[in-house]
C-alpha cells in the first residue's frame, strides 16, 4: 500500500509532463501552420494567376480598327460566352482564367464571330484545361486581319428639317469672338449717333458678314446688334435687333449685357440661303467685352443602314454649309427612341463628322454631306475576313533565317541563349534600338537573367545600318515574312522565347512586359526591379 502511494505522485507528474509536452509540440505546430497559412498566397496554389490572353483586330497594312464587334459563341453556337468591340488598339480579350475553369483536358472548341460594317466571319478557337487553373490556347489566331475595300454609297436624308441646335444636342459650345472699336476697313457710314459701339464680323460659307454692338441709338434704349444684312458696307440702312437677358424672372427687366449675359438669336441670308445665328454677350461696359458665337441650327433627318432607318441630327459649328466635315457634329439615335443621348463621351455622339459611325455591325465614314440636296455619300468599309499565323503566349515560337550582318537562325540563337527578345519597329534603328525604356527593359532583364540576346526587326528602315545588336532589316512594312508570323499591330513591340522555344511574353517594352517575364522565370516580388521604369 505504501509502495503504491510512492508510485502514484509519479504517475501524475508523468502524466503533467506529458500533457505539458503535447501542448507545446501542439503550440508549436498551431504557430508554424498559423503562419504558413497567413503567408500563402493565391500565387502558391496558382502561379501566375490570372493570366488573360488578348486578340487583335487589324486591317491588311497592320492598322488597329476600333469597334469591331467581337462575340464568342460555344460549340453549339446557341450560348454566348462574351460579346464586346475592339478599342482604339485593336485589341479585345480572347480568353482569360474564370473560363479555364470551365474547360475539360481535351480541347474545346469556341466559335469565334467577327463582324464589321455588315460583313462577318467565323473563326474556330479551340482551348484546353492547364495546370489546374490555367487554360492553354490550342488552335486559333491572335491577330484577325480584315482585308478592307471602300466604296462609296449614297444615302438619302429622309423628312430633313431644320431645328434649334438645343433641340437636339445638349452639347453644343460656342465659340469666342473678338470685338473691336476700331471703325472697319471699308464700312461706307459709320453709327454715329450711337454710344459704346464695338464691331465684328463672322463667316457664313467664305462670305463675311460684319456687324455692330451698340446702344442707345436714335430714338432707342438698350444695347442693340446691327448686322450688315444686304452687305453694302452700311449699318445705317439696317434694322437694330435688341438683345435679350440669357436668364431672366421678369420680361420688363432691361437688357444692360454687363453683370448678366445677354443673348440673340438672327437669321441671316447669305446667297438666298436662311442661316441661323447665335450670340452671347458679357461685360459689355468693361475693358474686355466677350462676345460667343455658334450656329443655332442642325439638320435632322432620318436615313436607312440596311433594314434599319436611324434618326440622324447633323450640326455645322462654323458655317461651312457641311463642306468641312473637322466642324460637323453628328449624332444617331442608335437605340432607336427616336431622340438623342448626346451627352460629351455618348456612343451616340461624334464631335466630328471624321470619326467612324458603327451602328449595330455596320461601320461607315461619312465622305461628303451634301445638305442643299439631302444626301450623305458614306464611305462603306469591309469585303473578306481572313486571319493571320499565330503567335500567342504559351505557343512554340517557329524558326526563320534572315540576314543582317551576317546570317541568322532564330532555333540557333535560341539553343546558345536563355532568352530571346524579338524586337519589331519601324524608323531609325539606332533611335529605336537605344530607346531608353528598350535600354532599361533589357538591363532589368539581364540583372535576373544574364544570357539574352535581342534581335530587331525593321519594319522600314530610315538611316543608317545598325550594327551593335542584329537588326534584320526585312522592310515589307506589315508584309514582311517575320512580321507577319510574329507581329501584332504594335508600333513598336517585343516577343520573348525561352530557350525551349516557348513564347513566354509579348508586348510594348516596358514594366508589363518584364513583370510578366521575372514571375514566369520564378523571381518573385520583382517590384523593385519594375520601379525603374
């Protein structure tokens, strides 16, 4: 009995030991995991996430074409996976990780539906499950090249009137104009029984109409606008217009156009032709009066793009009776409310006549306005869709054999090096070459990796032989055997190959590029290295 009174103090303290060990190694483990886990990030589960891959759209001399309707359907072609336009670049996303996971190992096929200005085309995409959660491009182009012809087509304006401009357009500015108090060259008689007289004139198609600001003249009070309207050089003969407060609560208060903003709305004829003008005037006793001007009205009409009659509202800003298409403001009811969203940045508006209209998938460019006569001749822009070879990150980069100072073989240069930089450019090479962000590109790139060879590509040459680094000089312009196999429609632009012959990135030089290039190479938080740019 007394022995096993001696034992049992052991046994607790054994069992404390061992209680007090198994907490500690579990502490341990609950602090190394706690901290493997606040550490994780997505980029150990995934590297490289999220990887998107992008499409170009071009026309054959290698130009971006902007919103070229892009849609892509799945193998049945019933389901839309995604409809958007190309932007200013050309550039639209093809395809991007959220869809990976959707993808099975074998590949899958997309269908994918390219239409501009009436024309359309099919081509066929075929992506594949990669690395978990990743997807891998396994047939289909990266740069869709229309080939454009353009031919004029007539289109009349149907039911055209003319409406104040405010009607129509919620954005419609005016324009400043100078006035003086010097007597004009030419003008026959003067107003001389008229106080605070400042003259000007404004252009109506070439032909200068001159006109005064006055006030109290012969038998009137207030400020009056008189316009030169039968153009003999003589304001005497012509009728005052007096000007109105631009606000105003009371109708009787008197127009002084000093504190408050006057306002005037005229016609004026200039070869039998009705013109309306807008004026505004301020500070009319100060040192420097302000006067704006702007056209007060816009041509709308209605005219048909296919099975489709669209309301159209044109407005000439100087005058230049359509002639000059810089000055013409547009715009089309495209959701078909028979009115106008015509606010600044509207799809619905175009502060020049210069820009392309796209209206569902037809995109023109207006050629002339012929408003005497009710048309528009519209440059109509398609005919034939075809797609080039591609070269997309992932891929395997194909060989070729060129020649600058001495011959050169992509897969040779690619066995002898750790990377290649395929750099494609128009211009002076030695300007293009030693470009301080291709010089920085390429020194952040040889501090990670030390082995890389850069070798140009001269889309056309202007200078001198460039012989620090190969330049292969094909100039073909966009045709060139390199540039069509490699080349998007970048004005400048670099492709990297790793020495497997993988495309790895492509891109503008710079930090994008290069990022994207150290975290495939396993070099991570690279920010430092990319804060030289």
């Amino acid at each position: 009995m007394a022995k096993n009174n001696q034992i049992r103090p052991l046994v607790i303290a054994g069992a404390f030991f061992g209680a007090f060990v198994t907490v500690v190694i579990l502490s341990i483990a609950f602090i190394v995991l706690r901290k493997t886990f606040t550490t994780l990030s997505l980029d150990d589960i995934c590297p490289n996430y999220f990887q998107t891959q992008y499409g170009w759209v071009t026309d054959s001399s290698g130009n971006p074409l902007d919103s070229v309707s892009v849609t892509l359907y799945d193998n049945s072609r019933l389901n839309v996976i995604y409809r958007t336009f190309t932007d200013q670049n050309g550039r639209f996303e093809l395809f991007n990780d959220f869809g990976s996971f959707a993808l099975h190992e074998l590949p899958f096929s997309y269908e994918l539906h390219v239409s501009f200005d009436g024309q359309a085309d099919s081509i066929i995409y075929k992506f594949k499950r990669y690395k978990i959660c990743h997807f891998k491009k396994v047939s289909g182009p990266d740069t869709i090249v229309l080939n454009l012809k353009k031919y004029n087509r007539k289109v009349i304006l149907q039911n055209p009137m003319h409406v104040a401009v405010e009607k129509c357009f919620q954005y419609a500015p005016f324009e400043k104009m100078a006035l003086s108090k010097s007597t004009p060259s030419g003008l026959i008689k003067s107003l001389a029984n008229w106080s605070n007289v400042l003259y000007s004139s404004i252009y109506i198609v070439n032909q200068r109409v001159l006109f005064a600001i006055a006030e109290n003249g012969p038998g009137l009070k207030g400020v009056y606008c008189i316009f030169d309207r039968n153009g003999n050089m003589d304001l005497t003969d012509d009728q005052p217009k007096l000007w109105k407060l631009l606000v105003s609560n009371n109708e009787s208060d008197e127009p002084d156009c000093d504190i408050r903003q006057c306002f005037l709305r005229d016609t004026l004829y200039v070869n039998k032709k009705p013109y309306l003008v807008d004026l505004q005037l301020g500070r009319f006793h100060h040192e420097n009066p302000f006067l704006l001007y702007r056209r007060g009205d816009a041509l709308v009409a209605d005219i048909t793009i296919g099975d489709r009659v669209v309301k159209t509202a044109l407005w000439d800003r100087y005058f230049h009776d359509y002639t000059d298409l810089r000055f013409v403001q547009v715009a089309f009811d495209k959701n078909g409310d028979r009115s106008f969203s015509s606010s600044v940045g509207d799809t619905e508006l175009l502060e020049t006549a210069l820009y392309r209209v796209s209206i569902d998938s037809v995109t023109l460019e207006i050629d002339t306005i012929v408003s005497d006569q009710n048309f528009i001749i519209f440059k109509k822009l398609g005919d034939g869709i075809y797609s080039t070879q591609s070269a997309s990150e992932g891929e395997w980069a194909s060989d070729f054999k060129a020649w600058c100072a001495q011959p050169v073989s992509l897969y040779s240069e690619i066995a002898n090096h750790q990377l290649i930089i395929l750099f494609f450019f128009e211009g002076n090479s030695a300007e293009r070459m030693e470009n301080q962000v291709v010089k920085t590109t390429l020194n952040v790139l040889r501090k990670n990796t030390a082995d890389i060879k850069i070798i140009g590509v001269n889309r056309k040459t202007i200078g001198e032989h460039y012989d620090k680094e190969y330049v292969i000089e094909e100039n073909r312009g966009w045709q060139g055997e390199i540039v069509q196999k490699f080349h998007n429609h970048l004005d400048k632009e670099m492709i990297c190959i790793d020495n497997t012959g993988t495309i790895i990135s492509r891109g503008e030089p710079g930090a994008d590029f290069v990022e994207k290039i150290l975290r495939k190479r396993g070099i991570k938080n690279p920010e430092k290295d990319i804060a030289q740019f």
